[in-house]
C-alpha cells in the first residue's frame, strides 16, 4: 500500500513545510514505508499559530447553527471516504480494519453530537439574595486551544479533540504523532476539499524540539490538551508557563517496557494499569496487541492469534512477563513452567500476619470468589501452588512478602 505524499493542513491550504522537509510513515506490521509526509519546523507551527489566532475572531462570533454546519458538511465528507480512513489507521498503526473502525466512529460522532449538544447550552443567572447584584455566568470560547494526539489512538484522539473545540467557537492546532500521523494528514485533505473556514483547523506533525516547543511556548494559545505520559505533560505545562493556559490532559505512563528480546524471547516489565488479555471492555489497546508484531512465528490458541507465554496477571498488578516468540520455545517454556524447574521471584502484600518470619506454602490458588481482581487460597479450585516465602516487611495489618518458587534463593532483601 502506497499513500502517497502527504502536506501539511495550515490556513486552509495544503502545503509543503517551509524548510521542504519530508518524513517516511512506517507500517509496524511490515516495517515498509506506507507514505511520506510534510514535516513542518518552527516556522510552520508559527504560521498556524498566527492563522488559528486570526481566524478565531470570525469562527468564535459565528453562531452555534452556522457552526454546526460546517460540522456537518465535515462529518459527511467524512463518511464518503470511511474506506481509506480506516486504512491510513490501519498501515500506520498496525491495526486491524475492524479494529480502526473506533478510530475512524469517533470523527463521525463527535463533529454530531458536539454541535448539537451546544444548541441546549444557555448562560446562567445567579439570584441575589440582597437584590443589589445581577450575577451571570457566560460560556463563550477559550481562544486557539493546541491539542497533542497520541499514537495508539490517533484518530480517536482526532475526534475528541475536534469536535468539543470547533463546536465551542475554538479554533484548533493539531500535532499528531510521528509514530501515526497518516490518517490526521488526511483529515486535513478532506478539510481543504469541503473549503472549510481558513485557520479553523491546522494540521501539522513535526519534532517536540522544534513545533511542540514553538506552540506550547506562544502566548497565542488559550488551551493545551493532550493524551500522553506524566512527564510529556510536565514538559508541555512547563513550556507553556509563558501566559496564562488552560490543559486538559490524559496523564499516565502505564506503557510495557521491553527489558530483554533475542530471537525466541521477549521479557516485559508490566507496569499497574496495563491490560494484558483482550475481553469485555478491552478488545483493543491491550499488551497483547502490542506483542503481536514481535511473535509473528506463533500459530495462535484456538484460532485466535496471541502472543506466546502471558502470564493471567491483572491490570493492577505490575511484574516481568516471559513471552515465547515461536512455537518450540513455547512449547519448552511451558514444560518448564509446569514443572517448575523455572525460578521465579515475586513481592506481594498479604492480609494478617503469619507466625513465621520465613516457611513454605503448599495450597490451592484460585481468584477469589468475593473479587475477580483478587487470588487466594482455595480448597477446591485453582492450582497448586509451592511458594518459599521471606518476610520483608510487618505492617499492622498487612506484610509484604518476599516469595520464591524454589527454597534456594528465598534470603532476606534488606
């Protein structure tokens, strides 16, 4: 698949970056390049500074209906090219086709319901009990809001950003991921083909030293809003420190960190907050998806292709995983495992105390019946389970445990 080049969406006109700079989209699936893009500098994120500050005088006075409007004409324009939307997410992340169809529903529904959710807004009036003051709140636009899209999501991350900005009378700086900025590019091509207001919406990916650094750091911006890691935002506020700012922002760093790769394994520190297996709630966006390109040579379990040896952990707890990248290492990992040849090594915090500050538990683990996220000694389900264990630390009603899958290494950690 060839996407083609891609420009930049500045002031309502696609255009090249000034310093004629282009950057390769790579598919993660086939490491190909799928398109090129425009790579704006700092003179480009200056220019769609200076063009969401001019056209906001316009687009903020515009009535909500005539908003609505160009929302709409967007979200139809939208729908017509649904096909190549979904793909451009599906070559830049990795995903699936059904997979991109939350990325590319999330556009549809917010440039709808948005608009019309601000048609039931009204201003406020305060009574007065002493009847001296009249008291109103007013809602009216923020000013240019810039909104970092993150790479897992880009087009989710598109919609949610969008759709509550235009509807409110904001005009829109957008920077979407290096990782995955193919599908936000398009979006700018559907917006110069619609002649959608100049300056509105601006569309540009480029590095954080230079265009991250030029929009945060511009007194132009009334709002900053993004989806990434706590120290991305720590950074954005920081540079943004130049005026007075409004974020929104998704804060968080619960990413699996590759510890070890060679050829048959992968070793992945999980961090709390990971989800780890596909289900109810989390289809996408799990660990499991994220593994998928690094085990190509697995056949998959019962149809559905997986990543190799995952552990059943939960979302809240954190850990080193061991994945098998091929089927004889899985097969050989697994023997292992079971009988326990392999040694492994866990911290965990315990409910009561035990009457010895070292010993050996020999029982049934199985979830708890009272909480799912839970595990704990069973008579009758579960598996069994030979756990070497050292006290590390007595609290009053908890103790945090030191424990080992073989007598050998099972010392006091200090």
């Amino acid at each position: 698949m060839d996407f083609g080049y891609k420009k930049l969406y500045i002031n309502g006109e696609l255009v090249d970056s000034v310093d004629q700079k282009t950057k390769k989209v790579i598919c993660p699936g086939t490491e190909e390049a799928v398109a090129e893009i425009a790579w704006a500098g700092k003179k480009d994120a200056e220019l769609a500074l200076e063009a969401a500050k001019v056209a906001f005088k316009k687009w903020s006075k515009m009535s909500v209906n005539m908003r609505k409007k160009w929302m709409d004409k967007l979200r139809d324009a939208v729908i017509l090219r649904e096909q190549e939307i979904r793909e451009t997410v599906m070559y830049e992340m990795g995903k699936t086709y059904n997979q991109a169809m939350e990325d590319y529903e999330t556009v549809v529904n917010a440039l709808e319901w948005y608009p019309q959710e601000m048609l039931h807004r009204r201003d406020e009036i305060i009574p007065d009990p002493d009847g001296t003051h009249a008291h109103q709140i007013v809602k009216q636009a923020a000013g240019v809001a810039v909104g970092y899209l993150a790479w897992n999501f880009p087009l989710l991350n598109l919609g949610f950003k969008i759709g509550p900005a235009l509807a409110a009378g904001c005009t829109l700086i957008l920077k979407p991921s290096a990782s995955a900025p193919l599908s936000a590019y398009l979006i700018g091509e559907i917006l110069e083909s619609i002649d959608f207001p100049k300056g509105v919406v601006n569309i540009l990916a480029g590095s954080n030293e230079e265009v991250a650094l030029t929009l945060s750091s511009s007194p132009i911006p009334r709002v900053i809003t993004m989806i990434g890691s706590s120290v991305s935002g720590r950074i954005a506020m920081q540079q943004a420190a130049t005026s007075i700012k409004h974020f929104s922002m998704e804060l968080g760093g619960n990413a699996p960190f590759i510890v070890f790769e060679d050829a048959d394994l992968i070793v992945v520190n999980k961090p709390a907050g990971m989800v780890v297996h596909p289900s109810y709630g989390n289809y996408t966006g799990t660990m499991v998806h994220a593994l998928l390109y690094h085990t190509k040579e697995l056949s998959g379990f019962n149809g559905d292709y997986r990543a190799g040896i995952v552990h059943r952990i939960d979302k809240d707890t954190t850990g080193l995983l061991v994945i098998a990248k091929n089927e004889e290492v899985h097969a050989h990992i697994a023997k292992q495992f079971a009988a326990h040849t392999t040694e492994r090594e866990y911290w965990a915090l315990c409910w009561g105390k035990f009457k010895n500050s070292s010993g050996e538990i020999l029982a049934n683990i199985a979830r708890s019946k009272y909480d799912r996220k839970l595990f704990s000694v069973s008579e009758t389900e579960g598996k069994i389970a030979h756990t070497y264990y050292e006290v590390i630390t007595w609290c009053p009603y908890v103790q945090i445990n030191q424990n080992h899958s073989s007598p050998n290494d099972a010392a006091r950690i200090d």
